[in-house]
C-alpha cells in the first residue's frame, strides 16, 4: 500500500479526531536538508525504545544523548557514535542551540515537565513520554508553550495510533452503542508501595549523578529502589498505576467521547504516608456531557488488586472474563469492551453479530511526530490534546491523597474549590534552576 494512500486514509480517519485535536501543532523544525537532527533525553529504559523508533526514519539524525547514568549514556552512544553526549540537558540544550532540532523527552515522570519546557522555549518541537507531566499545573503550561509557539508535539501514547484504538474511537462516535452514560477502565499493575521508605545511603552508584536526577525535586540523600524504573511508585517522581497505565487505557475514551475538564473526582484507597503511591485505587469521576455521551459521564478506574470490576457489578454475561487491563463502554444501546491492546469487541453479541467495523490502516506513532516536524501531516496526540487528557489524569492521582473525598474542579482556574490543601498539590516548589515557567 502506498505511503500517499495511508496518509490520505489517515487524514481521513483524522478527521473525526478533528475536535480533540484542537490546535494542530504545525512544523517548525527541518533542517536545511531535510533531515531531523534529534536530541534524547533520558536513553535508558524506555528512552532506549524511543531512540530506536525515532531513529529508524530514515530522515533522523541523532545529534545529541543525554542521561544522568554514565552506563546507560555510554550504551545508546555505542549505538549513535556520532552524537555527542551530555549529562545536564539544560547544558545540552544552550550548547547545541542550532544544531539540534528537535527533542524526545523520555526521563521519569517528574522531569517531564522541565526538560519539555526547556526544549520548548528553545523552539523545539518535542515528543514527551506520557504521562505528559507530574504536576497538573506543569500540563497546562505544557500545552500553552506548544500552543503559543506552534511547536509539533506528541505524548508517548503510541497505542493512540494503532489500529484496534483507532477502530473503536471510530465506532463509538458512529453510535454503534449509543450515547455512553459510563466508562470503566482498569489496569491490575501496582504501580503503588504502602511500605515505609527505605533506610538512606549516602552513596550513590558511580555512575549516576544522583542531584541531576533529582532535579526539579527537593535536594535530599541518595535512596535506593528510585532509579531505575520503581520512581513510578513514588509520589515525588511517579504518578502510580493511574498515571503509568491510565493514560493509555484512559485515553481512547478520553478521545473517543471528546471528554473535557472533570466536574470533580475522588479516589478510595488507603490513607496517605507521604511516600508512596497507594497499592490499589478506585477513581471516580464525573464529565459535562458531550456529543456521545449522556447529560453528565461517570468514570471509574480500578487499579491493583481491585481490578479488574466484577462482570455482576457491570451487568455483563455472567461468562465474560474481562481482561487484566482494558476499558468498557456502556451506550444506551450495548457495551463496548476494549481490552489493553485488542481488538474492541461489542456486546450483547448476539445483536451485534453482524456489526462489520471500520477498515483502518496502521501508524507509527513516532514516524508521525518526525513527519510533521518535516513539514507533513500533524500529530495525533499534541500537547492540545495530551495536556487536557493529563491534568484529568492527574487530578484523580491528587485526590488519592484524600481519600474518600470529592473533589471538586474548576479547570479554567487551575483550583480545587471544595478542599484548599489539595491546590498544593496542583503546582510543586520547584528547586532552583529546575522552574516550570508560569505562563500567561
Ligand atoms: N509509552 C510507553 O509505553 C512507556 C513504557 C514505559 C515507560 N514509559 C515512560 O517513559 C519514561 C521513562 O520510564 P522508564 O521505565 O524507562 O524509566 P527508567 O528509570 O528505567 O529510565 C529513565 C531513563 O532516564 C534517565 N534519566 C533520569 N533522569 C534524567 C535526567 N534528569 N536527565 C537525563 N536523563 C535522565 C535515567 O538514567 C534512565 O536512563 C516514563 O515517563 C514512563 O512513564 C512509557
């Protein structure tokens, strides 16, 4: 199949993802060749995945590798020898200056936000790992710097762009089910730890610098069970299993529905210890209606052992096993169950029996982000989309911190109105040199 083919079919399957996203991000960056010089920061983990999905356009250059941890530097540049490598990205970015010209930001979820902004205020187009930000606040400031400078952005959603949560955002807003009064959705990861913290080592391994890693958090001593990987778990750094999967389960509804800013949103959980995230978690939230919805939408979220909901709960066919992460829609006229990543699936079968779905070609979520910083196409999860989608997110994440109480938001303000505590947890203290800007 032709490329011309699958970018027209694209556009035209775009089309109805039209509203969410709401500012096209268009291009800026290119250099005079035509080729994208990148610059990655964060190369280990899922930066590693990200550096080889980038670069395997064939119109990338990989300019520049940035990572706190000198084995994880030396093993991506082993790979990009001609990159040259930094530890610091606000060096790397005032060094480089013209010579790079975008930026893939794939550190933990606390660095997100001033690594992205950074690159941004330089003019950069950015792909962000998701979720898109820690802070509610550093989402929106996200996606008014990306919106102000018209800069091409893409969260690292990249099941946004496969087929089977292309297909079923497609078939709920055709009406196969009706309006939906309900969303459930739900992972069976823990990414939480009730336990208490670790006993402190003054040494960090040699390799890490351990202030940088740190960054925008406050300076303390070196703690094992943070990098790599198990920050996720912590509420300085991570975002839990709500912030680490629901972005993702969360996100074709989210898109599919054209979902706002919630009306409030309360989570039931174990107390807070200061710590860490809580092991499991129900969120509950309530949406203003839109188009394919009823007049207002519930959402729930089930996260460690309280996932997945029970089928009885649900009033599902007593035989349906759901499976350990996905979503459900319920429609005014049949369910739709969407499992994390599969095929979307309609019941009562038997009235469904004949339902053929729509035909959609593949995307490569990466590609799409390095061709519309070339000047074709757009994103399909700019940060006009990712940003709202976040702070919704991420409001649910706060509100594990008070358990058992509603929430309530106004999104245009930033503000909690019913709990004025919970709006210290909307914006961090940042440390010096590490400030998210406060955008007008
Ligand atoms: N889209 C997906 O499917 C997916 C999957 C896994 C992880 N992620 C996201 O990717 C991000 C990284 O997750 P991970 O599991 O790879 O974490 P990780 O801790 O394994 O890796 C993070 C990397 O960033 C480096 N790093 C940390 N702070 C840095 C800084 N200030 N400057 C430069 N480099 C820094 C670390 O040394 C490490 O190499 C997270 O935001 C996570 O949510 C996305």
């Amino acid at each position: 199949m032709s490329s011309q083919f699958q970018r027209r079919d694209f556009l035209k399957a775009s089309a109805a993802l039209a509203a969410v996203n709401l500012l096209p991000s268009r291009v800026q960056a290119a250099s005079a060749n035509g080729v994208l010089r990148t610059a990655h920061i964060g190369v280990g983990g899922m930066g590693g995945s990200d550096l080889n999905s980038v670069s395997s356009h064939k119109q990338v250059e990989v300019a520049a590798l940035c990572d706190v941890d000198a084995a994880r530097l030396k093993g991506a540049s082993m790979r990009h020898p001609n990159a040259k490598t930094f530890v610091d990205y606000r060096e790397m970015i005032t060094a480089l200056g013209d010579q790079i010209d975008a930026v893939v930001v794939s550190t933990p979820d606390h660095t997100h936000a001033p690594a992205a902004m950074r690159a941004m205020l330089a003019g950069k187009p950015v792909y962000c790992q998701k979720p898109l930000t820690h802070e509610v606040f550093e989402a929106r400031q996200l996606r008014k710097i990306a919106e102000q400078k018209k800069l091409v952005t893409q969260m690292g959603i990249q099941v946004h762009s496969s087929n089977p949560y292309r297909r079923a955002v497609q078939m709920i807003q055709s009406g196969v089910i009706g309006k939906v009064s309900q969303v459930h959705a739900w992972s069976g990861k823990n990414w939480g730890y009730d336990g208490a913290p670790p006993i402190s080592s003054s040494e960090a391994p040699p390799t890490l610098d351990w202030d940088l890693w740190l960054g925008v958090t406050s300076d303390r001593p070196y703690m094992p069970g943070h990098h790599p990987g198990s920050w996720r778990k912590l509420i300085d750094f991570g975002t839990g299993t709500l912030g680490d999967m629901g972005v993702h389960i969360f996100d074709t509804p989210y898109a599919a529905l054209e979902l706002t800013a919630p009306k409030w949103a309360k989570t039931t959980c174990r107390p807070p210890t200061g710590y860490g995230h809580p092991e499991r978690n129900l969120v509950e939230y309530e949406f203003p209606g839109t188009k394919h919805t009823t007049d207002s939408m519930s959402w729930k979220w089930y996260d460690g052992s309280f996932a997945p909901p029970k089928s009885d709960e649900l009033d599902l066919p007593a035989d349906l096993k759901l499976p350990s992460q996905g979503s459900l829609f319920v429609g005014e006229g049949g369910y739709m169950l969407l499992p994390h990543v599969s095929e979307p699936v309609l019941f009562p079968q038997k009235k469904f029996a004949d339902y053929q779905p729509p035909v959609i070609d593949g995307q490569n979520h990466y590609h799409q982000w390095v061709d519309a910083c070339l000047g074709e196409g757009q994103t399909s999860a700019s940060f006009s989309y990712a940003g709202p989608l976040t702070e919704a997110l991420l409001l649910g994440v706060v509100a594990n911190r008070f358990p058992d109480t509603k929430l309530e938001w106004d999104a245009a303000a930033l503000e909690v109105t019913n709990l004025p505590e919970a709006n210290k947890l909307i914006k961090r203290e940042y440390r010096k040199g590490f400030e998210v800007e406060n955008l007008s």
